[in-house]
C-alpha cells in the first residue's frame, strides 16, 4: 500500500487508479453478524453483490491506503444494515415495513395511544453525509474518511 500523503496526492489529482477487489468471503470474516454463524449471509445475494460492487468502485485502495479494507466493509455493512433495517418478519405488507419510526419516543398518551418521535438528531446528521449517520457502521466510516482528509468526497 501507498503511503497516506501518496494518496491524498492522487485524490488530489484526480488520477486515481483501479478498484478495490473486496469480496463476500472477506465481508463474512470481518463482519460475521451479518452471517448465520457458518458465512452464510442473511442478505440475498444478488443485493449483497451489489453492495459489494459499490463499495469496490467507490472504496478506492489508491485513495484510502492501509484502511482500504477495513473502510470496503463498512461500507457493505453500513448498507446491508440499512437493507436489513427494512425488513421483519411481521411486516406483511409494505405499509407496515414503513411503519417503523426512527429516533427517540418524545411523548407518549395511552388513552387513544400516540406517540411522537423526536428525529432531528437523525435529520441533523443526514444534512452533511445523507444516510451515512444512520448506522453505526456509516458513521464509522465518515470517521474514517476524515481521518485521511477526504471528508470532501461523496460515498455513493
């Protein structure tokens, strides 16, 4: 790998080379939560691939240097959690797999029962970095990017 000051150097410069090689069997070993236990991923595969592709095309190892691999999963992970997110097996139908609120229950009545979420740390957070902030995984990876100086960059 290239030193860190070598690749802000290409990102500068707009030269940047190749794409990262990321696999399925690397995401299973580095984040094994998103698999059964024995690497079987609880994502299909066609939507894992996916992810995976992105993350190859965009996750450049020319730019992100030592941390290539690490930043690749995360960015699998950020976006596997987000599918996965939407999906229950309760949610019979669309209209309940929307239902789920995101953000702190900020009041509740029983008596004809409400409930009201308070989400501006959430709508806060996607101003600068979109969904990135909605998972653990994307906002470790926002750190990351600025750890290397390319807080400029759109992840896709």
């Amino acid at each position: 790998m290239i030193p860190l000051f070598e690749g802000k150097k290409i990102t500068a410069s707009g030269i940047v080379k190749g794409e990262g090689n990321y696999t399925a069997e690397m995401f299973a070993g580095d984040f094994p939560q998103f698999t059964d236990g024995e690497g079987t991923s609880h994502l299909p595969t066609t939507v894992l691939d996916m992810f995976i592709e992105d993350a190859n095309s965009t996750i450049l190892p020319d730019v992100w240097g030592k941390r290539w691999r690490y930043a690749s999963g995360l960015f699998v992970a950020h976006r596997s959690a987000l599918y996965l997110k939407t999906f229950k097996e309760s949610s019979a139908t669309p209209h309940e797999a929307a239902a789920d609120m995101v953000g702190v229950v900020k009041s509740a009545t029983m008596g004809d029962t409400s409930v009201s979420y308070d989400n501006s740390a959430i709508t806060e957070g996607t101003k600068k970095w979109g969904t990135w902030n909605a998972t653990e995984y994307g906002a470790q990876l926002v750190t990351e990017a600025r750890a290397i100086g390319i807080s400029g960059s759109y992840v896709v």
